[in-house]
C-alpha cells in the first residue's frame, strides 16, 4: 500500500459496459478535481493501459454525460490482460504514467484483472461495480442493474400486450449469464407466469404442467421470462423443450444488448454518483485492493479476494414461490 496520497490518478471502465458507467466516471473525476488530484482516461479498458491510450480528464470532459448510456471511455474485454505478460507490461505503463491510484469500473472479470495487477504493480486499486448483471459480492446493486430493468420491463409489458391479443405463449431472454437477478426483477415486476434462472435446477416437465394446467383453467397469454443462462441454447432450446411436451407453439423474444443501453435511470445515476465520489475518498485514505459498494444503504469496501466469497446469494425461492402463486 502506498503511504502519501494519491497525486495522479487513472480510470477505466472494462467488460460489459453498463448504464451509470458515465455518471460514475464523472463522480470520480470531478470528486478528484476538488482535491487536487491530476486524473486520466483510459481507452477501451485495460487495453487502453497496454497500449498507452489515455487522455487527461478535468471537470468539462466529463459534462453533460450524467445522463449517457454507454461509456465515453469505451470498454472492452482485453484477453492480452489475462497473461502475465500482459499484466507486467500495464504494470510497466502505469509507472511511466505515473500513476499512484488506478479506478476500474466493471464487473467479475475486470475486477479480477485488477487484483491480479497488484501483484506486479505497487500503485493502488480501486473497483468499482459497473455491470448490467449484479452478480458482484460486496454490494447489494451493481451500477446499471436498475436501468437494465426498467429496459426489459419496457418490452415485456409491449410483448404482454400482443401475447394477450392472441393468447400466445412467450419466451423473453434476458441477460445473466451466471446470475438471475435481472430474469428475477423483470418476471416480478412484469406479473411474468414463470421465470426461469440459473440459481435454480431447470425443470421443464414441470413448467409444461403448469403451462397445459393453466390453459385448461383458460388463461390467455402466457410470458416466461428466461436468464440467458439458464441451459446451454438458452431461451431457444427452453422453447424447443416446452413445445415438445406441451405441443403449444411459443413465440421467442431474445432482448440481448437492447438491456446494455439507455439514459440510466435516477436510481444508477446516484448509486454511480455515491460510489465513485466514495472511492476517491477511501483512495485518499490510502485504501487499496478494494471495491467500494453499497450494502443495506450503507457505502461499504470488500477486499477483491473477498468478492468471490461475499457473493450475495441470490435467495429467489420465496419470490418464485409468490409469483407461482400469482399465476392462477
Ligand atoms: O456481463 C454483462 C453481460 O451483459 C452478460 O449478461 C452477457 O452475457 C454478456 O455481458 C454479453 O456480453 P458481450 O456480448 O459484450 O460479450
């Protein structure tokens, strides 16, 4: 851990990019500002590190950005960083940079990246959870979970609409590769008749029971809500499934990166706003090899080899037990 306080800083946003991932950059930024701090953009993630692509950012780079999708860093999932090779030569980078704080805004993978750079570089780390996903330990919301949301809620409601209008069934793909959080969210919040996640083992027979038992009492439309990681072939090979044991056709809507984008809502844009402005401060601390999250309410830092461990445990049973309930 370096003892004098940060004087130059870098931030990077890596992986899937998500909503609020702007609003984040510009909290850091601008909390760095008032302290004096020089600060520097990375471009496209740790690529930007390997290949020297940075720019300085003060207070007007980062205007009018608050309410931007996407990421003005850019981003990217850079394999070269994966190698030790790699891992020396941005470790090499940030020294000739000379840059004493570095700030990775991203998700498992990123996160990872940045505790594997500590071991060749002496300059601190700061994560911060930037991720559709919210599959990160360490905090309760990850930056961009909300807008993802209100996105693919957007859409199931408009599906919703034509599903009644010829009572069909649907298959809506949400993202989550590991986590079910988003499927979770948006099959409750879109009165979804079934919700299909990774956390729980799929069972197909017993959802095509359930479906050919509703249809009998007369129920219309019928919308499954399916993470994309659910099985192998995802939301396709659940369709595939269910039409072999019901013999009813479904109708598949796969909603992919459209959840990546958008204005973030209220909600991502202060979670971004208190969590990047908190990382400056515990970086000025001295603190180093931490994500900065918030938990119960409360802004809070989990050390990196932690992450993994205080992986919140998504805990769907009883919410999947009212929504079966709700499905009458
Ligand atoms: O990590 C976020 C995420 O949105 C996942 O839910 C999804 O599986 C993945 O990114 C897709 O990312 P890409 O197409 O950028 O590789």
């Amino acid at each position: 851990m370096t003892t004098a306080p940060p004087k130059k800083i870098g931030i990077l946003t890596s992986g899937g990019d998500s909503p609020g991932m702007n609003a984040c950059i510009r909290a850091i930024t601008r909390t760095a500002v008032y302290h004096e701090l020089e600060v520097v953009g990375f471009r496209s993630g740790f690529k930007g590190v390997l290949e020297m692509d940075f720019r300085p950012l003060g207070s007007r780079s980062v205007s009018n950005i608050i309410q931007r999708g996407g990421t003005i860093l850019g981003s990217s999932r850079c394999e070269e960083f994966e190698e030790k090779e790699g891992l020396y030569r941005a470790a090499e980078n940030l020294r000739e940079i000379g840059i004493d704080a570095l700030f990775v805004i991203g998700g498992n993978g990123s996160l990872r990246g940045a505790r594997e750079l500590m071991d060749s570089w002496s300059g601190q780390v700061i994560g911060l959870p930037g991720t559709i996903d919210n599959d990160l330990g360490g905090t309760d919301w990850t930056i961009g979970f909300f807008t993802a949301l209100d996105t693919a809620l957007d859409s199931i409601d408009k599906i919703r609409d034509t599903a009644e209008a010829f009572e069909r069934i649907f298959l809506i793909e949400v993202m989550g590769r590991l986590a079910g959080d988003i499927a979770l969210g948006v099959g409750i919040s879109g009165g979804a008749e079934e919700i299909l996640i990774p956390e729980i083992p799929l069972d197909l027979e017993a959802v095509g029971r359930r479906l050919m038992g509703a249809k009998k009492r007369g129920k219309g439309s019928y919308i499954i809500v399916v993470a994309e990681g659910v099985c192998n072939g995802g939301a396709h090979e659940v369709a595939r499934e269910i039409t072999r044991i019901t013999s009813y056709e479904c109708k598949l809507c796969v909603l992919g990166h459209t959840q990546r984008g958008g204005s973030p809502t209220a909600r991502d844009r202060i979670l971004a706003t208190r969590l990047g402005a908190h990382a400056v401060k515990v970086a000025l601390d001295g603190a180093t090899g931490v994500m900065v999250g918030v938990q119960k309410g409360e802004l809070a830092l989990t050390r990196f080899e932690n992450l993994e461990r205080d992986r919140r445990i998504l805990d769907p049973e009883q919410l999947l037990k009212i929504n079966t309930m709700l499905t009458i």
